[in-house]
C-alpha cells in the first residue's frame, strides 16, 4: 500500500513539476502553472499550519467583534454614515440567511448599548486594546505566510493600527453601497439602455462585487504583513482571494438553506454556522496571501515551508552582504534600509536573514533604530570583515560542543584554514570594501 503510494505521489510530481505539460506550447503552461499553485496551496493548507491560524482567527474576532464594531460605529457616527452600517454588515452576512439577520440585529444592539460614558477609562481603553490585538493577530498571520519573523515595533504598530481601524470601516461602507448600488434593478436597467455603457455594464455588473473585494483583500495584503509587497503579487492574491471569497459565500448559503431542515444541532445551529463561516473567511483571505507570496517568491512553490538550511559558505555570505548593503545605505543619506530591503535585494526571505542579522547585533555590528532602520553597530573602520564572518563562523556554539577535543590532524587543517582566510582578508574593514566598491 505504501508502494502504491509512494509510485502515485511521484506521478503526480512528474506531471505538475516536470515539462509533461509544457510541452503543449501556451495551453500547457497554462495549465501546469495553475497546477503548481494549487498543490502548493492544498499542501500547505493540508499541513495544517494555515487551518491552525484561520481557527485561531476565529477565536480572535468573537472577542473582538463588538469592540471593532463599537470603534466603526464611534468612526462612521462621526462622519455621518452611522446609520448605513445596519444594512451593510446584513450584506456581509448574507451567506448565513435569516441567522444573518438575527446576529446582524444582536451585534446592533450590544454596540448601542455599549456608553463610552458608562465605560469610563479602563473600559474604553479595554475596547481599543480589543481592537488593536485584532488588528495585530491579523499582522502576525500574514507575516507567518511571508516569513517575516519581525514584527512592526510599537510605534509604528500603534500608528498603523490606528489609520487602518480609522480607516477601514469608512473604506467599507463605500465598498457595500458600491455593491448595493450595483444591484439596484433601476440604476442597473438605466445604464444597461444607455448605448454607450449598456455593453460594457452587462458584462461587467456580475464581476463587480467580486473586483471590490477582491481590491480590499489586494490592500490588506499590501499594507498587513511587515514586509514589502509587490503590487502586482498582491493583486494576484486578492483577485484570486475576492472569487473565492465570494465563491464559498455562494456554495455556503446553498449549504445553509439545506442544512435548515435538519434539527441535530437544533438552538446551536445559529452559532457553529457562525463559526464555520468566520473560519471560512479566515482561511480563504490566508490562502489568497499564500498565492500572493508564491507569485512573488515562485521559488517556494515546490519546497513550501521546509526550514531553510544554509550551507557555512551560504551564511558567510549574507553576513558579509547584509553590512555591505547597511553600510551602503548608511552612507547615503537620502536612503534608509530595513529587513524588509534586504529580503528584497537578496531574493530571500527575511525569515531566513534575520537569525544571521540577529547575530551581528548582538556582536555589536549591526544596530536597529525605533523605525526599524538598520545602522551599522558602529564606525565602520572599526568593524573588520574577520569580524563579520566571526559572527557566523565562530558564533553560535552552545553546550558541551563548545570546547572539543580535535585530532591533532584536524586542529592543524583548520588552523591552515584560518590562517588562509585571514591573509585574504588582511586588515580590510567594511569601510575599506566599500571604498573599494565605488573606486570600481
């Protein structure tokens, strides 16, 4: 049975990681490009890592929900529009049918009662740190996705939370009477007669709600995960994301109406289909930030997540690239460089750069300002190329492995190594390299 297994596994390798399909000119390419992202996605959706966060997602927004909605509701009110957000969130609950409704109407009512007055203080300050940690656990998960071990610091966590909770509702409300307005049969038959727009609105009506969301989940995976994304990932993603968004919203109210007539779960039935939606949400916006990441790192698309391992010469390397690039920056006073850059620059995740560039801070040779900016840790004459390579060379030993005992033939071998590697790199220090660089 293993056997079968195993013989099947590589088949299905063959076809969507070989040239099988490639061969068969544009249509092939097509299709083994549209086979590759969906094993990547199924693999790492069947790994568990992604379900693990979607649930606990979840979990995050039922403790959430009404102080995010006590927040949107305090923003709109202040701009007017207070009263549209009964009608818009039914929208967005849709696919739960008339339990929508019911929680739409419970959710209203627990957020007109909820008194700033009455709250005081502390309990105002509970609300907004409520709806922060939302915003952060949302950060956290998409940083996972993109392998980013770094988050934003506290300030800018705080400032960016900030603009996006202040923001977000108002930027929502316009998407919903975007969508509402759209399916108004009036407007719709006015512009459908209209010789000039009728063509293009007929073949475009349907598509809209979908390109909306599809647009918000292109910002959320832009501006959320603590790393820099191409547009044109992100935009793959979120239109990927909005179909299949809407997609499951569709097929889970069909499940819904049928699943009304069955009284297993009787008085809970209301809140696991909430649950199950919440999750479904949860796991599709991920999976649409996992597409993002694929398209923009194509190189991960067949090894997934397997923990990077670096040869010595590889990380020999990077230590030496990351200060020559910080140093760099730092001499240019028009250009700030964070992990971020770096892991663009290098074509590698800053997941895999940031053990190494935690090693030459704590060496004292790289330093990391409020803003995240990376600085070298001091003069730059005063920081010697063995001491960069000490960092990843030397570095890192732990344990009983720290003082072992060689065969006197191999001590005498990596004392010849170390010897040769010193005479190559002489006294040069890293302002020395990048003089060097721009006598070139």
């Amino acid at each position: 049975m293993a056997g079968m297994s195993s013989s099947l596994t590589k088949k299905i390798d063959a076809i969507v990681w070989g040239d099988t399909l490639t061969k068969y000119g544009l249509p092939g390419r097509v299709v083994a490009t549209t086979l590759r992202y969906l094993y990547a996605v199924l693999r790492d959706v069947m790994s568990g890592q992604l379900t693990l966060r979607s649930m606990s997602l979840v979990y995050t927004t039922l403790l959430s929900i009404v102080p995010l909605l006590a927040f949107s509701f305090s923003v709109l009110k202040g701009l007017g529009v207070h009263e549209q957000l009964e009608s818009r969130l039914s929208v967005l609950l849709d696919p739960l049918g008339e339990q929508g409704v019911d929680i739409t109407n419970k959710l209203l009512t627990t957020v007109n009662n909820v008194n700033g007055t009455a709250l005081g203080a502390m309990g105002l300050a509970f609300l907004i740190y409520t709806a922060v940690s939302m915003v952060q656990k949302i950060e956290e998960s998409f940083n996972y996705v993109w392998y980013v071990s770094k988050p934003r610091n506290f300030a800018r966590r705080l400032a960016e939370y900030m603009l996006v909770l202040l923001i977000g509702p108002l930027f929502i409300v316009i998407a919903m009477s975007m969508i509402t307005l759209l399916q108004n049969e009036s407007i719709v038959q006015y512009l459908v007669q209209n010789e000039a727009l009728g063509p293009v609105i007929a073949a475009t009506s349907k598509l809209t709600p979908y390109l909306i969301v599809g647009a918000l989940f292109t910002f959320l995976y832009m501006y959320m995960p603590n790393t820099k994304v191409k547009l044109k990932s992100a935009l793959v993603g979120g239109l990927a994301g909005g179909f299949l968004w809407a997609t499951v919203g569709m097929i889970f109210t069909a499940f819904v109406v049928n699943s009304t007539r069955n009284l297993l779960y009787a008085g809970f039935a209301i809140g696991i289909v909430t649950l199950i939606w919440l999750y479904l949400n949860w796991l599709v916006l991920l999976i649409g930030s996992q597409l993002a990441f694929y398209h923009q790192n194509p190189a991960y698309l067949r090894i997934g997540r397997r923990e990077s391992r670096l040869s010595n010469a590889m990380r020999e390397r990077l230590a030496l690239n990351i200060m020559f690039l910080v140093g760099k920056s730092f001499r240019d006073r028009d250009t700030q460089i964070r992990m971020a850059d770096l892991s663009t620059s290098l074509k590698i995740p800053s997941i895999t750069l940031a053990p190494i560039a935690a090693g030459l801070e704590q060496g004292g040779l790289l330093s990391l300002t409020e803003s995240e900016v990376l600085q070298p840790g001091r003069e730059m004459t005063r920081i010697s190329l063995n001491d960069i390579l000490d960092v990843v060379r030397v570095g890192g030993e732990t344990g009983s492995h720290r003082d072992p005992s060689w065969s006197a033939e191999i001590e005498a071998i990596g004392a010849e190594l170390d010897d040769a590697l010193a005479k190559t790199i002489g006294e040069k220090s890293l302002s020395d390299l990048l003089d060097e660089s721009l006598n070139k």
